[in-house]
C-alpha cells in the first residue's frame, strides 16, 4: 500500500540564516557608501589644505566661460578662489585639496580648462550629445570599481536602445573632445536611460578620478572652447 507523503510545515529561518542572506546586500552598500565617500574625497579632502596655485587659462571663450569655470572650481573643492578673467584668460588663484600634491597639479588645471564635448557614436554615426544628456552620476560596473553614468534624455534613450537591437553585434563609443573614453558592445544590457562610462585604464585608482572628472565636467559645462593651460605656479 502507497503511503501519501506528508506535508511538512516550513520552518521559519532562523536570525543567523536570515543574516547570512542578507550579507552579499549588506556588503554590496558598504562598499557603494566606500565608493561614493571615496568620489567626494578624490578632489575634495574635506578643508582645502594642499599648496596654494596660481593657474592661467586661456582661450577665446575665457570670459565668456568664466561662471561655469567657477562651479568646476567649487565642485573639485578649492579652498578660498579668487577669480579674474579678460576677454582670453582666467586666472585662478586657490588652495589644492592636498590629497596628491602632484597629480593635482597635473590633472585639476586640465579638467578646469577641459571643454568637455560628448560624442556617442557608432563607427562615424553620431547617435548622441552632451546636449542629450540629463545629468553624470557615480556607479560601479561589475568588479566594483567606479565609473560615470550618464542619464540620457528618455527619447534619447529609447532610439540608443532600439539602434543596438537592430546592431547587436555592433559596438558604440563615446567620445570627449575627440578622444575615446568608453566604449561598450551592442549586446551589453541597458536599462534606466542609463549608459555607463567604463573606463579603458586598468588601474582602479585611476578610474576613479576619470569617473570624478567626467561627472564634474558633465554637469558643468560643456565650455564653448577648450581653454589651454598657460602655467600653473607656487604663490607661496
């Protein structure tokens, strides 16, 4: 004679089980709380207390420019600024947020003057520009390691997803000022208006101030022109 099988009654999980699952989330938003803490101290150490810089831009479009090379400065985080601009140069005189003296040295002068036009092409095609482009926010890709996200505008959005259906062997790039800082095949998921910025240097470190320079510029500019470094020296 066949035995109907009992039917037991599910055991609710204990406090430890129920830890235990939780912990890949749990750790997932530590280490995005990390990476975000980590965004905000990439340029800005809290006070500004690094050396004190002269830097001269200059360029056609220099006073013209001169209030979004403002809110750049503000959003790198430069301690006590004094601005000056005439018609073909900025002069900025401001404390370095002292975090690495001589990277931002090298790098902040750059992204100050940086005009910061965005391309998104496929082979020659332009599918997208800055202009269709809402906001740059912080994220991770899947190695946990930082990169710009770039909101695009929702019909905007909706074409770039529909062109890399009908491409999905294809590939798209994008561009700033000419120069490729991403790229990303066509069969890559993508969602929310949302196209990352996966940046092709290796080092995490590195990515992560290109990540911190590309949002900064993104949702401060574009300038109309590229303003070049004239020089960039000790005040004191």
């Amino acid at each position: 004679m066949l035995l109907a099988p009992t039917m037991s009654t599910p055991q609710p999980r204990t406090t430890a089980s129920t830890a235990f699952l939780a912990m890949p989330v749990f750790f997932g938003s530590l280490l995005m709380a990390a990476v975000l803490l980590l965004y905000v101290l990439v340029w800005r150490g809290g006070v500004a207390d690094g050396e004190r810089v002269g830097i001269s831009l200059t360029g056609s479009c220099a006073q013209h420019d001169e209030a979004m090379v403002t809110r750049r400065v503000a959003a790198i985080g430069l301690g006590e600024p004094e601005i000056i601009s005439t018609p073909n140069t900025i002069q900025i005189v401001a404390t370095l947020p002292g975090q690495d003296p001589q990277t931002e040295r090298d790098e902040i002068p750059e992204l100050l003057g940086r005009a910061g036009r965005i391309q998104i092409k496929a082979d020659d095609r332009v599918l997208a520009t800055e202009t269709d482009i809402d906001e740059a926010v912080l994220g991770l890709d899947e190695s946990g390691i930082a990169m710009a996200k770039l909101v695009l505008d929702r019909n905007v959005a909706a074409m770039l997803s529909e062109h890399m259906e009908d491409s999905p062997l294809g590939v798209i790039r994008i561009y700033m000022d000419g120069e490729i800082i991403a790229e990303r095949p066509n069969s890559m998921s993508f969602s929310d208006n949302e196209i990352r910025v996966i940046g092709l240097d290796s080092n995490p470190a590195k990515r992560m101030r290109d990540a911190a320079s590309q949002i900064i510029i993104v949702n401060h500019g574009p300038l109309s022109c590229d303003l070049e470094v004239a020089s960039v020296m000790g005040t004191q």
